[in-house]
C-alpha cells in the first residue's frame, strides 16, 4: 500500500447527528467548525484495472451532550491503536460543506490537470474508491483534441451530491447521470487524485451527455491566488479571457475522437452564475441525502459509509477496514501506452 495525505478545513454538518441528546430542531441547525485530515491509500497497480485509491479520515470528533442540551464537540487525532484513522468513502462521508456560510465547497479531485486517464470515484463499490474508467474492456484515456492536453481543469467531484437519475431537470429536459456532481478546478496548482480542497462556486455549464444532464460546476480552489479577485463568470472573462471559451469547445468536442457526436448544452451553452450553481448543488445534495436514507430508488449505487447517522447503509469501522485490506496491496505503476499522447485535429 502507498498512502499520501492532504490536510482541509472542513464543516463537520451534524444534520443526521446520532447524538440522542439533541433534539431534531438543534440537529437541523447545528453546525461544527472542525479540521480535518484526509490522507489516501493506494492499492493494486496503477494503470491496470485493479488500482483503487481509498480514503481515510485521521481526525476524530466526538459530541458530548449535557443536561441542558447543550452539546460541545472533542477534535483529535486518532490514538496510537488506529493511527491511520478510520477508512471512510469519499462519496458519502466527506462533507459537502467547508464552511459555516455553506458559500465554501468540499471538492474531491479525481483528475489532474493535464492528465489523461479518466479516474473517478467508483460508485459501486464499497466505500467508492476512485479508479480508473474501463469501457469495452479497456482503461478509458480521455483523447487530446488540439490544441488541449488531456483535461484543462483539475477534475472532480463535490461529495454528498448526487444526479438523480429519476428525476428530469426542467432545464435541460434529461434526466441525471447517477454520478455526484462535476467541477472544474480552474486555479493555478496541479492537484493529485484523491486530494481533498475548498473551492469557491463560480458558475455552471449545463451539459447535455449521451441524453443525460452532466452539470458541470466551475469553481477555483480557496488557496489559488486568484481567488480572492475571482468571483463570479464575468471575473473569469476578464482575468482568464478564452478560459471559457476553452472548456466549452473541450467538452463540446472531447469524446469525437471515439467516434461519438459533439456533446450538447441546455442554454445554448451559456455559463450561468453562481446563484444558479449553489441552486443546483442544493438540490442534488437533497437527492444524495434520499439516497442515503433510502428514501429514493439507489439502483447500481453503492451506499456504503461509517458516519452517515440514519442510514442505513451505515457501516463500522472495522468492516470499512476489511473492505479496504480485501483489495490488492499497492504495486509500482504499470507503464502507458504512447498513444495517449497522441493528438486529434478536428475540422472547422
């Protein structure tokens, strides 16, 4: 096993809280400053089907409750019995939330810029490690349209959302992907898969993929640079002009190479702003928290998680670790094939 570990600011929302001694009102409202430290595990060999990278969370927070009903919460790091802390999904159990204002997203980075390999969350599998998309047979490398390497963005996904695939969007007319929610990474630093970062919402593009919607979040990581000048689309025009433009045309045109037609968008293709963009967060999360608690058809998905009070997908911590040690230990890298650097030109 190889592990790396990423330390985030993160909102503990207790509002599926198992303490019984809070009553449903100060449930619903309470919220939890907290520190958190995500590290990653590798396992199996990278660049071959069995590679997965599982998720721990190595700060440990208990909620102590009193007469009054007042509560209080204890943060620390897990003792010299566990120090690896506890394996959790990066699906369901890291927050969606890294700040009491809920204006700051969680974002768990999937993809870096610039790389090829389509590595995503796996959500299927228990605990939903990320690993690598197979089709036909074969790991999925995503083409390099010119004048673009691989993806643009440091690529990802916000936790605790999901794109229900019942429900049809009236904007777009198409029902959801069954995936969490996408984001676009559009600061400066190349982040690593499994990296966990606050990213401030900017806008949406409403993609239209194979009949289904695929909103796709643009945001810029808290720490950037940029980001304290970067507010909102128009920002995004003025201080990275053709960025915009850019992703557009990326994921209009990204899947052509492999014989499929240009991708469409609700909108005429037209970024909408941030408001829109937390409204739809918003509702997805609604839909996670049905999928979680069973109260919506989860199909293919799997639910699996050790915090999620209520649901009941709800698992120890000792069957997370078994989960986790079932699958292949960690091998050096498997080489790549030369022609995923290869580069499509597409007519005008």
């Amino acid at each position: 096993m190889q592990r790396s570990g990423f330390i985030s600011r993160a909102t503990l929302l207790l509002s599926l809280s198992c303490s019984r001694r809070v009553t449903s009102a100060q449930t619903r409202s309470l919220q939890l400053r907290k520190m958190a430290s995500y590290t990653t595990e590798k396992r199996g060999r990278q660049n071959t089907t069995d590679y997965r990278i599982y998720f721990n969370d190595t700060i440990k927070m208990t909620i102590h409750g009193s007469r009054e009903g007042k509560v209080a919460p204890s943060i620390e790091p897990y003792g010299s019995e566990n120090p690896e802390g506890k394996y959790i999904s990066p699906f369901h159990d890291i927050p969606l939330f890294a700040g009491i204002e809920q204006t700051v997203f969680n974002m768990v980075v999937e993809v870096p810029r610039w790389t090829n390999a389509k590595m995503e969350i796996s959500t299927k599998e228990p605990l939903n490690p990320i690993k690598q998309d197979i089709k036909k047979g074969r790991l999925r490398y995503i083409s390099n349209v010119f004048p673009y390497k691989g993806y643009i963005w440091n690529y990802g996904a916000l936790p605790q959302t999901w794109e229900d695939p019942n429900h049809k969007d009236s904007d777009t007319d198409c029902c959801g992907d069954n995936d969490p929610i996408d984001v676009c990474d559009i600061g400066s630093k190349v982040c690593l898969p499994g990296e966990v970062i606050q990213v401030k919402v900017l806008g949406i593009l409403p993609l239209i993929d194979e009949r289904e919607t695929d909103w796709k979040i643009i945001a810029i990581n808290t720490e950037d640079q940029d980001a304290e000048n970067i507010n909102s689309i128009e920002d995004i025009r003025r201080l990275k002009p053709g960025y915009l433009e850019a992703t557009l045309s990326w994921f209009k045109n990204y899947k052509v190479p492999d014989g499929k037609p240009q991708n469409q968008f609700a909108h005429n293709g037209e970024f909408k702003d941030k408001e829109y963009a937390v409204d739809i967060i918003k509702s997805t999360h609604a839909y996670w928290k049905a999928l979680v608690l069973k109260k919506a058809n989860s199909g293919s998905i799997n639910c699996k998680n050790v915090s999620v009070c209520n649901s009941p997908f709800q698992c120890s911590e000792e069957e997370a670790s078994l989960i986790v040690h079932s699958s292949k230990e960690y091998e050096e890298a498997d080489s790549i094939s030369e022609e995923v650097n290869k580069w499509f030109f597409l007519p005008k």
